[in-house]
C-alpha cells in the first residue's frame, strides 16, 4: 500500500504452508522408487500392456527369459511369435479369457519361438480398467520350460520299463 505521496508504508502479502504437501511430493516419490526397485528386480518377469497389445514396460527378468536386450526387441519378438500357426490356438484362447474373466491365474501356455525353440509359461495377469473400460492388461510369465520337462521325464520313467523302455 502506498500513502498521499506515492511511498511505499504496507506490503500486503499472502502465505501458505506447503510442508505438508512438500512431505507428501517426498513420500510419492520414495514409494514409486521402491516399486521401480522390485519391479526391476523381480525374479519373474514382469509387464504392462496396452489392451491393444502394445508392450509398453517390461522388467529385465522378461527379458532374458525371451532372451532379448530391450522393449523394442521384445514387442518385435512377441509380434513373431504371434504369427507362428502353433501359437495361433494357444494366445487366442489366453486372450478369451483375459477377456471373459478379466485375469488369468496359472495360466500355462506353450509356445514356439521364431528361432524354433518351444517355451512353456506359467502367466498371471488382470486387465486394469478406468471408468468402466480396460486400459491395461499387467502381469507375469514365469518359464518354467525346465520343470515341465522334468516333470514329463518323470512321468515317462514311471510308466516305462527302465530296461526294456517298454509301455508297463
């Protein structure tokens, strides 16, 4: 405010208290650290997607499983695989009941790799939805390539002759 000459007597101000929600800007910022933490670092590979389809984060432990380097490279192998005839019935039906039941759980699904190897996944996933329509599908694959193949060996052995490899 200024007096009858122009001079400068009141400076009137207003002031908020921003602590409160400077503490909150630190602990969102903290918590989103954690979960890019174990996101990261999971021992099973870990994704969100468009519902489209379109890849849009993965954690390293995907990867490797698909034996890739990056997101790109997997959202290019994952377009591959979906063109091999083999997998056509497999990922139809996966995506049928994704639809129908909004997730899947232990959902075991075989497929062939474009370089001819077959795989075995076990995936978990759920359709995240905002104001009524699905907007995300996340979730995980774990290749559990390994113990099927062992638990197939097993069974084999059981019902073989060890001898002869005879029926019993």
């Amino acid at each position: 405010l200024r007096d009858e000459n122009g001079a400068v007597v009141e400076i009137l101000g207003i002031t908020r208290d921003i602590n409160e929600r400077k503490l909150f800007e630190k602990r969102l910022i903290e918590a989103e650290k954690q979960y890019r933490f174990l996101f990261e670092n999971s021992p099973v590979g870990l994704f969100q997607m468009k519902y489209l389809g379109e890849y849009v984060n993965t954690n390293r432990s995907l990867l490797k499983i698909f034996d890739v380097a990056s997101l790109e490279a997997f959202q290019n192998l994952w377009d591959e695989i979906g063109l091999i005839p083999a997998n056509a019935k497999p990922l139809q039906e996966r995506s049928e009941l994704l639809a129908k039941e909004k997730q899947v759980s232990d959902y075991e699904i075989h497929l062939l790799l474009p370089n001819g190897k077959s795989i075995w996944l076990r995936e978990n996933s759920q359709i995240v939805e905002m104001e009524g329509q699905a907007i995300f599908v996340e979730g995980s694959f774990e290749n559990y390539t390994t113990r099927r193949r062992q638990d197939e060996r097993m069974k084999y052995l059981a019902e073989h002759d060890h001898l002869t490899d005879l029926y019993n």
